[in-house]
C-alpha cells in the first residue's frame, strides 16, 4: 500500500460522482455507498500505517554505520522505479550509538531515531508550461500516513452518525456526496507532492466546506456563513498563491515540496525569501485555521450541519493550515529563524489565538459556537507549537484533538437532536438524567481538552507548554500563554457541562438518549480520547520501546526536514509544568463549580462594576471583528464608497462622455455648415459652373466650316513654332 497509497483518497471521490448519478435510487439515498468508500479507505490508511511501522523498521535497521547524513539524498524523498527507499544513518551518528542529547531538550533517543526514513512518492506529469513539466502525485511520508488514519476514521463515524442525524433531509443524497468529496479532498491535500498541487486541493477543501455549510441555503443566516466562510478564506488564500510563486522563483523553479524543503534546510534558498513566503503563508494559515484576526467565519461555520461542524473541526479544513506549516517546516523554520530567535510570527498568531479564541468562549449561550471558540483557540496552540519549534507536539496535539473534538461536536448534535435546539441556557439542562451516554462520553471528550491526567489532551499539551518552555531564546512568555489557556479552558468547559447536563431542565418535551448509529461513534471517538495520548508517552514515564512512539513514526527524519539542523530539538518532559497544569485547570474547575453548583462568586458583577460590563460587551462584540469587516470594511464599500463611486460615475465618467458627445455635435455642425456647404460644395459647384462656361464658349467655335477650323489649326501651329523659336 506504501506505493499505491493513491488509492486511499480516489475511493471517496469516486463515491462522490456514484452518489450523484445513482444514490437517488438507492434505498438509502446513496449513503451506503458513500460509507462503503470511506470504510474501504479506513481498512487501507490502517494497512498503510502498518506498512509505514515496517517501512521505519527498515530504516533502522538497514542504516550502515558510520555513514554521515550528508551523504543522504539531497532531494530526499526519490524512491527508484520499484519505490524503495534508502536509510543511512543521520548526524554522522554511527547506527548503533547513541548521541548525546543536545542542550534546550531533547534528552536520549533510540539509535533508530537517527536513521534517516526516506519518503514514498509517485508522480506523473500533469503539464508543460514553458519548458518546465509540472507533476502531480504522492508524498508519503510520516505527517501524511498520520493523517490519512485521522481523516478516514472521523468521516467514517461521521457518515455513519449522519445517516440518523440528517435522516429525511430534503438534500440527503446531495449531502453524503459532498460529504465524501470533503474527505477526498482533505486526503487528497495531506499527500500532495508540489505546492500547485497543494493549492489546487487547498481550493476544493474550501469549495466543499462553502456547500456544505451552505447545505439548508433556504434559510439566509445559513447561506450568509457560507458566504463568509468563502470570502474569507479567499483573503487568506492569496497569501497562499504569493507564498508558492515566491518558493517556485526561489527554490529554482521547482514546485516540489521536497525540493524546496532539502534547499530551505542546506541554506541554498535566500532567507529574504523564505522571509517573505512565509509571512505570506501565515496570512493562508490564518484563514484556513481560524487564527485571529481571520478567525471570525469559523463560529459562524455552525450554520452548517452538525456532523459538517465535527467534520471541519476535527479532521478536514482547519487543520488544513496546520498541516501545510508542518508539510513545509523548512520554510518557516528558517524563514522565521525559529530555532534561535526569541520570537516568531507564528508564535506570536498562535498566542494571541489561544486566549482571544477562549475569552470568547465564555460568553455564547450556543454550544456548538463555544466548541468552535474552543477550536480556535486549541488551533492556536498548534501554531503557537510550530512557532517556538515544537513540530511533533504540535502534530501531536492534532492526533488527539482530533477525536475528543469530533467528539465533543457529535455530543452536542446527540443534545440538540433531543431538544431541537443549541441555546444551553433556554432549552437544555438535567439532561444526564434522560441521556447518560451522550452524557458520559461528552464528559470524557471534556477531560480530554481541558487536559485532565490521563486522557489524551493531557499528554498532548503538556509537551507543547514543555516546548515553550525549552526551545528556542526566549520562548517562556507563550508558556505563560499556554497555562492561561489551559485555565480558561477548564473554566468555559465547566460552565459548558453545568448548563447542558446539569440543573432543572429548560427545555419543551420530553429529551431521549439518541439512537445507536449515534451513540456508537461518541463511545469510538472517547475510547480513543482516553488512550490516545499514550502514543507519545514521555520517555520518562515508559520503557523503551514504548515511549514517543507517535513521534518516531511520524515526524519526518531527512535531509527534507529542519531536524537535521543543529537548531532543531525536541523538549523533554517537565513534570513540574504538567503539575502546573494539572492543578490551574482542577482550580478552575473547582472555581466554576463553585460559582454555578454552590451559588459563590460575586454574581450579578456586570451590574456593579463598568469595568466588567465593558469587558463583557467586549466579549459579546467578538471584539468588534465583525463590526469591522461587515460594517466599517463591506458597509463602507458598499456605503460611502459605493455611493462615491456612484457620484464620480454620474458626475466625472458621465460628464467626460456626455462632453465629448456635446463636443462632437458641435464640430459636425462647424464641419458641416463651413467645410461641407461651403468649401466641399462651393467646390464641386464651382467646377461645374467654370465646366459649363468653357463648353460655352468653345461651343461657338464650333460652327461646322472647315476654313474656319483651318485657319484655327494654321493659327495654332504658327503660335506653337513661334514658342518654340523663342524658348528652345
């Protein structure tokens, strides 16, 4: 499967086409087919990922000993004709030993960690433009096998769980093929092998999510966040577009990602260029990930359904961008000088994102709008982990927020397909007394994002908080950040579950627990939120053989990757900020339950103090975002700039073209009354006048006597001979 692992993202596109052409006629709408492709496509991610464990072993084995990393490949990442792969040893480490761990973290690793693990590609021309043959095909390397068991696994639970949550849609059939389109795309994207590539399934992604979050287009709020979505990220998009032309002119005309990564990390690629690529990658990232200040159509994405939420904020889109920053690392990690400088532009996005997003959490009453608030601001902790040089972290963060989010997202689907509604303050309460499994695998999934021993999110943001602690020159402000972030998390999380599951219930009717092709993925997605996050367990804590596994399958190794950089390290596990962690995040649990269970806390605080009810306004403004780009930035365009453009129209374009209207019937009327009448005319009728009078004349010597006609000639000959005597 290593070779033909291409497959994986053709099945649902297929699916997508079978769908429209037959899934009307299908008993149940076409979304068998679309689950059969998705399920064959899991089967063979799990099959690839196995073959990748193998593929790894190899590397580790087969490296010769003594041999120097530099000796690796230089475009690292070309398999032969049969697709295997050569390892040699890296960092000049002869296979076997063990080198001694580098200052700033790091610690000792497994010899088998420094064997270099070539990537598989395929790849086919797909045209010719000016002497250069571009290509379309496979990358597959760690990052990518990684994501392929994610992104086939959610849509799989979320194809099964939307056969019951969107049970007699009106759309049905249209829904489960762009359902399958969305997750051929995203697969497609985690495995392209050029940046073009990359930016055409980047532009389907997009494309999906605008439909799909679009799909009940009846209702205008609806249609109005697929519209935001897809503007927005088309602002972001054009950074993408100047990022992969800058890479293109400066890697040497190449839209390889490998290449362009192996030249980024020799040094052979201008650090102005990879400055400005990657600024301009960042402002793609922001977009497509939610980061502030181009986070704001991601919380109205809620108008879609919500298997379509879970979808988007768990697998496919948002991590979009993380995945492109972790696809091409070389460029930012240079670009950035990311691992000595003491700030980088994506930490900084990255930070700011995680406590605006959570701030912003606090104060929605919908609860899927506090999930995607709470998406934001754990996207921001991704990219706050690739900003201080935290590659693994950051991906392993991904791994685990991918599944207790999706699960997160299908539990507040269960909740409000029992009480047809999302508002937790007006129409839900008490529900763990009607819906104990959605309860008890929603409060799982809510452990495992506020960061709870031992659940999956535990693991994960540990390492990025040690990250911030220990790499790069200067890095510790963004583990304050972390910590602040973990603190408000627990807090709007808690306040989450009290209104939802706990109190009098506020609703009309009577709540059920959902069905079983709901019930059953919430139970997959929080079995995996528990034991996730011993993928990576610290090498502290385990044996060997056990520990960092997730990160020696999966982070890159090679001359394509910042690793082989004398800058780039790994943190170690710091039991003392996990302890940290642990014990903010059980305070500000402990302190929302005293404030909502026990009555504590000084309600009513927004009434007493204008400092606090002008922070709240703040909060409920969005921070006055989308004040800005509706009212002031698509209100002004449409407003006083429009209005203006109007007036230069009426009174400048208008007036230069009624002028030189006016300014044309004039001139005719001179040219015709005095070039045309008198001089044109008096011409032609001058002539005929001057022709008349000489016929005239001439036609009284005309008489008929030849002796006249004679004499005339005779006359005429002698004044001819007398000229010619004279002159000649």
């Amino acid at each position: 499967m290593l070779e033909h692992a291409w497959i994986i993202p053709l099945l649902p596109a297929a699916s997508f086409f079978l769908i429209l052409l037959f899934g009307k006629r299908l008993p149940r709408g076409g979304s068998e087919i679309g689950i059969a492709a998705v399920g064959l496509a899991f089967v063979l991610a799990l099959v690839t990922n196995a073959q990748w464990f193998d593929h790894v072993g190899d590397a580790e084995h087969e490296a010769p000993a003594g041999e120097e990393h530099a000796a690796a490949v230089v475009g690292a990442g070309a398999t032969g004709a049969e697709g295997e792969s050569a390892a040699v040893a890296q960092d000049g480490e002869p296979a076997g030993e063990e080198p001694a761990a580098e200052e700033g973290g790091g610690g000792e690793a497994a010899e088998e960690e420094h064997a270099t693990v070539e990537p598989i590609t395929r790849e086919w021309t797909w045209f010719q433009s000016g002497g250069v043959e571009i290509k379309a095909g496979m990358l597959l390397d760690g990052p990518a096998v990684m994501m392929l068991f994610v992104v086939t696994l959610v849509s799989l639970l979320v194809h099964v769980y939307s056969t019951d949550y969107v049970a007699g849609d009106r759309r049905y059939t249209h829904f489960f093929a762009f359902l399958s389109l969305f997750t051929a795309s995203m697969l497609g994207l985690v495995m392209a092998s050029n940046t073009l590539e990359l930016l055409c399934l980047w532009e389907l992604v997009g494309v999906c999510s605008f439909v799909l979050i679009g799909h009940w287009w009846e209702e205008k709020p609806n249609s109005d966040a697929a519209l935001k979505a897809f503007l927005t990220n088309r602002v972001g998009d054009i950074g993408l577009i100047v990022g992969v032309i800058v890479l293109f002119f400066a890697a040497g005309g190449t839209f390889d990602i490998l290449e362009i990564n192996t030249r980024a990390v020799a040094g052979d690629i201008p650090s102005t260029a990879l400055l400005v690529a990657a600024c301009a990658l960042v402002a793609a990232v922001m977009s497509k990930s939610g980061q502030f200040i181009l986070h704001t159509w991601l919380p109205d994405a809620m108008a879609g359904p919500t298997p379509v939420s879970a979808l988007i904020h768990a697998a496919t889109m948002v991590v979009a961008g993380i995945f492109m920053v972790g696809r091409l690392y070389a460029v930012f990690f240079e670009g950035f000088d990311i691992g000595s400088s003491s700030v980088s532009v994506l930490a900084v996005v990255g930070g700011v994102t995680v406590l605006g997003g959570a701030g912003l959490a606090f104060v929605q009453d919908d609860i899927k709008k506090v999930l995607a608030y709470s998406t934001v601001s754990q996207l921001g902790y991704m990219v706050m982990a690739l900003g201080v040089g935290a590659w693994t972290a950051a991906f392993f963060h991904l791994f685990t927020h991918a599944f207790f989010k999706a699960g997160l997202f299908l539990g507040s689907g269960s909740v409000s397909h029992a009480v047809h509604s999302f508002d937790m303050k007006k129409d839900m309460g008490g529900l763990r007394k009607w819906m104990p499994h959605t309860f008890w695998t929603f409060m799982f999934c809510t452990g495992a994002l506020i960061g709870l021993v031992p659940l999956a999110g535990f693991w994960s943001k540990d390492e990025i908080l040690a990250g911030a602690s220990q790499l790069g020159d200067g890095y510790t402000v963004f583990l304050v950040v972390g910590l602040l972030g973990a603190v408000m998390t627990a807090a709007y999380m808690t306040r989450v579950i009290w209104y939802t599951f706990f109190g009098e219930f506020r609703g009309h009717g009577h709540p059920h627990e959902s069905g079983p092709r709901i019930v059953v993925p919430l139970y997959i997605l929080t079995a995996l939120a528990v034991v996730a996050g011993f993928a990576n367990i610290p090498a502290a804590l385990a044996t060997d053989g056990v520990e960092l596994r997730f990160e020696h399958y999966y982070e890159p190794v090679g001359a394509y990757f910042p690793s082989a950089l004398p800058t780039f390290a790994h943190p170690e596990f710091d039991l003392g900020i996990a302890l940290l962690a642990t014990v903010l995040g059980v305070l500000s649990i402990g302190a929302v339950y005293a404030w909502y269970w026990r009555g504590l806390g000084p309600h009513g605080l927004t009434q007493r103090s204008r400092l606090a009810r002008g922070g709240y306004t703040v909060l409920v403004e969005k921070y006055y975002f989308d004040h800005l780009y509706t009212d002031v930035i698509a209100g002004g365009i449409k407003g006083p700039v429009a209005r203006g453009a109007y007036w230069f129209n009426q009174n400048v374009i208008d007036g230069l073209v009624n002028g030189t209207g006016r300014l044309a019937t004039l001139v005719g009327r001179l040219v015709y009354q005095y070039v045309d009448q008198d001089v044109v005319d008096g011409a032609v009728l001058g002539s005929a006048w001057a022709t008349g009078s000489t016929g005239q004349a001439f036609r009284r010597l005309t008489t008929g006597k030849v002796q006249q006609y004679g004499a005339l000639l005779f006359g005429a000959a002698a004044v001819f001979a007398g000229a010619l005597i004279l002159f000649v």
